[in-house]
C-alpha cells in the first residue's frame, strides 16, 4: 500500500483525514466533471482543516492519497475495473487499475487507519432486490468495516426502504445530519423518517468514538441531505429515474454496471441538471466529512 506522505503524517499524529473514493470519478461522472470535481471534493476537506485522501489502485498497487495527475488518470482512462470487495484480490494480483467502490474504499481506508469517509450517495437495495437479489456489498461493508460514510442517504435509483431495512439488521446506526428524513440523494426529502438526529458534526464523533471504545464493529451511516438550493425538483427527478430504470430493463442491464448506467442515463435525460446536483451533494458531504474528522480528532 503507498500511502501519500502527507496523509500517512496526519493519520500517525491523529490529525483529521478524510478518505474519498474513485469509483464515482472512473463511473459516476462524465469527463472532465468527474476530474473537477474530485479536485475541489480534495480543496473543500483542506479548507476545513483536514486531509484528503482519494483511495484506488494503480497497477496492482493499492493508492491512498492519489496526486492530481493521478485523480486525472482516474477520470480518463478507459477500461479501469469497478473494484468492490471482491474485486481487490484480482485487480492487484493482475497489477490493473481499479477504481474502489464504497465498499473498496471502506476496506483500505480502515487498513490505512482512516475513521471518515465521505462520498456521494452509498449503494443500496436496487428497487425489486427482493426478486433480483441486488443489493450493493457496500451495505455488507457498513456491517463489518469500522469507518464512517457521510453520504446523501443512498442514490434515489434505489428502494430506499429496503436499504434502512437491511441497515438495521446489519446493526449499522444511521444518523441524520440536521434533518428529521433520511435523505433522497437529488433531493432532501425521502418521506422516510430516521430516528436519530444529529444537529452538530461533534454529535456524530461522539457516537463514532463510544462505538470504537465499546469495540462493536462496523460503519456508522451518517445521511446528510443535499442543500435546497442545489435539490432537484422531485417530479422531473423521479421522471429520469423511472424512463432510466426502463431503459436498463429494456437494455437487459444488470450487475455492477446497473447504477453508472442509470447514473450516465439520467444525467442525459435531465440535461446535465442532475450531475450539477450530484456535484453539489459530494461537496457537502466532503465539508461535513471533513468537520466530523476534525471532532473526532480532538476526543
Ligand atoms: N456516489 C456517487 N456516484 C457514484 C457512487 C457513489 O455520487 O457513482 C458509486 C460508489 O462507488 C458506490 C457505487 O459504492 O456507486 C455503488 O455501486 P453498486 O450499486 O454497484 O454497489
Ligand atoms: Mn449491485
């Protein structure tokens, strides 16, 4: 594992870091967006006094704290493997590139000594698991790995429900960020009401650091909804969602390439509109990862 100087300093002198993921630079974004924003996800956590992290694998090599060259490698290289858990074995046996996925990512991060982790939106159950059985390896990771996820609630692709569902079997607490639902990815509200409330990013560290004393392991969900300003409108929203979920069944899309073909689908459907608002979430995400790491830090 090559760890960035810098990241590998902060992490020995508990100094705040937050890890980021690749797959949503190789499979989540278009070029040259995905590169922009992975570049200002890095500045946002710097600008609240922490250190970024982006995590993937470079010729069989596991990278956490990618350089910029590297994040624009991410962003245009064709043909980078999805890497969930499974996957990384394989990538770093045959020395190829993999981007890591939130399960991925949780794994190295938590190898590296990294609590927080902030993304975009978590994998979930697909909408009709119950039949396909597709639910994302990311909710397994959530159950075993002892990181911290702070993201938009899961992709609104998905049957959020059933997410929170297996959530609470898997004993992973999901705390809401300054919101009383769990949030809905484009949108801030779910109809789904979470029990847990956190008002202060000091809040969430608190739970962090008991879990970690009490030696239960795991991940800790923290749902943070889009700003309203940047939220979609939910009925052009659900429109993309629902032609892109026909165009994949149509299609005969399944497996991992399901959600960066709705992603890529409904980004065109609503005319870049909902890239802008994913943009906007992962910022926001980054920003609370950032203050979380900086709490939990100082415990
Ligand atoms: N967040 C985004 N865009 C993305 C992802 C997250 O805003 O593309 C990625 C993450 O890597 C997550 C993956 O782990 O989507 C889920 O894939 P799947 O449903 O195949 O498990
Ligand atoms: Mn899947």
């Amino acid at each position: 594992m090559k760890i960035r100087p810098d990241v590998l300093f902060a992490i020995q002198n508990k100094l705040p870091v937050v890890a980021l993921e690749s797959t949503i630079i190789s499979h989540g974004m278009p070029y040259p967006k995905n590169v922009e924003t992975a570049l200002l996800v890095e500045e946002e956590i710097i600008k609240n006094q922490a250190t970024p992290a982006t995590i993937g694998i470079i010729d069989g090599e596991i990278v956490v704290g990618m350089t910029h060259d590297e994040i624009e490698q991410f962003g245009k290289r064709k043909g980078i493997a999805k890497v969930s858990r499974r996957d990384i074995p394989i990538v770093v046996a045959q020395k190829k590139w993999g981007a890591t996925t939130v399960a991925a990512t949780m794994i190295i991060a938590g190898m590296a000594g990294i609590e927080v982790f902030a993304t975009g939106g978590c994998g979930g159950a697909h909408r009709q698991a119950q039949q396909t059985f597709d639910i994302s390896a990311d909710l397994e990771e959530l159950q075993r790995t002892n990181v911290t996820l702070v993201s938009a609630g899961v992709k609104a692709i998905l049957d959020l429900k059933l997410t929170l569902e297996i959530l609470e079997t898997k004993g992973v607490p999901v705390l809401s960020y300054q919101s009383k639902e769990f949030a809905d990815f484009y949108t801030r509200n779910s109809g789904l009401e979470i029990e847990n409330v956190c008002n202060t990013p000091l809040e969430i560290a608190q739970i962090i650091k008991a879990k970690r004393d009490l030696k239960l392991d795991g991940g800790v969900f923290v749902s943070n909804p889009i700003p309203a300003e940047y939220a979609m409108d939910k009925e052009i929203i659900n429109n993309a969602i629902d032609k892109a979920l026909k165009m994949a069944d149509e299609k005969g899309i399944s497996g991992k390439d399901i959600t960066p073909f709705l992603l890529k689908t409904i980004v065109e459907l609503t005319n870049g509109d909902s890239l802008e608002s994913n943009i906007k979430l992962v910022l926001n995400n980054a920003k609370l990862g950032a203050e979380i790491a900086l709490e939990l830090s100082k415990l």
